[in-house]
C-alpha cells in the first residue's frame, strides 16, 4: 500500500486528495472521509468542506501551475 499522500489541484475545480490523510477542523473534530476526496476551491459548496461539483455553475475559474 502505497503511503504518499498526493493533493491535486485540478484546473478550475476542487483539489482531489489520495492517500492516507486526517482532516480536521479548527476545533479539533475529524472529518470521516473516503480513501479519495475532493476539497472545494469555489466557495460555493453546499457541503463545505467537501466539492459538491458547484465550481462548474458558478464559474469558477483557477489553474495554478507550480514554479520549475
């Protein structure tokens, strides 16, 4: 199994987690979620902090690309 976390940030969506990760919140509860899951980037989720797929009505757009 592999043990490397790896963070995608998909082009104007949300940015997709793989691999072993414990996600809390600011006050210190974890999140249950799958083996892989998508963090909304938009805003405009209706299950924060989770992509509902609303980046694809509202618009949005952002595509990072990392520094060589």
């Amino acid at each position: 199994m592999d043990d490397v976390t790896t963070i995608t940030v998909r082009d104007n969506g949300p940015l997709r987690v793989e691999g072993p990760v414990r996600l809390v919140d600011a006050e210190g509860n974890v999140f249950e979620h799958k083996a892989a899951f998508s963090l909304c980037r938009c805003g405009h989720s209706q299950n924060k902090p989770f992509c509902d797929g609303s980046h694809r009505t509202v618009g949005f757009e952002s595509a990072p690309r990392a520094s060589r």
